[in-house]
C-alpha cells in the first residue's frame, strides 16, 4: 500500500529527474514496446520508491549513481525485497546510460523479450515413436 509520504517522495522525484534518468524515460515512452512493458517512473513497491517498473513485465529498472558506491549493502537488502515481491531487477549506472543508451535499451529489452520454452529432455528433435501394434480383438468363444 503506498503512504501519502511515499506519493510525495515520488511526486518530488518526478518532477526532478536525472539527467539518466530524463533520458531513459523518454526512451523508455518511445522506444521500448513490448506487450506488459508499460512504465511507471518513480512506482512504490512496499516500502520502496524504485526508479522505473513495469508492473505486467514485473521489471524494476533501477539507476544508480555515484553516490551508491556507498549504499551497496542497502541496495542489496532492497532489490532482495523487490525480488521477494515476484519483480527482476536491473541496475545500470549513471554513466552508462548517458554513454551507452542504446546498449542498456538492449538489455531491457531483452529482459522484456519472452524466453522460448525448454527444449525436451536430451535436447534436439524428439525421437520418432516406434509403430503401434494392431489391437487384438477380444472375441468370445461359444462352447
């Protein structure tokens, strides 16, 4: 449930991006269309405000600048929550948004991208079924 506190952080936040995160916003708008992968900026998810999350994809998109170098143990704790909550999370620096765009869109898009389904046991093409026998009939013999 999101607290009136948290609609204002988030609201705050909003209203004053970062340079990244300006950038991969409007990419994100744009660019990345895939069923489910609608994106909320600055979502609450529990106690957490995350920077952008797809709630069909159940994708967190966090970015993380200099200051994180610090807050590793947090941001640990936090995406663990995230992850208990059925969400997959993806950190990308500051820098590389703003130095590499197109290879983070890569990334989400690909996390976005539906897997296949695992290929049968043994792999490769299945093994052709051997022949059915003809059913014997059952017939009753009359004394």
């Amino acid at each position: 449930m999101t607290t009136d506190r948290q609609r204002y952080f988030a609201h705050t936040m909003r209203q004053n991006p970062t340079d990244a995160e300006r950038l991969l916003w409007q990419r994100l708008r744009h660019d990345v269309v895939l069923s489910n992968s609608h994106f909320r900026r600055q979502a609450a998810i529990g106690p957490y405000i995350v920077d952008f999350a797809s709630r069909g994809a159940r994708l967190v998109i966090e970015l993380d600048g200099g200051q994180h170098d610090e807050q590793h143990v947090a941001d640990e704790a936090r995406s663990r929550f995230i992850e208990a909550e059925g969400y997959r999370v993806l950190r990308f620096w500051n820098n590389d948004v703003l130095g590499n765009l197109d290879g983070v869109l890569a990334e989400i898009q690909s996390a976005l991208t539906p897997t296949p389904d695992p290929s049968p046991q043994g792999g490769g093409e299945p093994k052709p079924r051997a022949p059915r026998k003809p059913r014997r009939s059952r017939t009753r013999i009359s004394n």
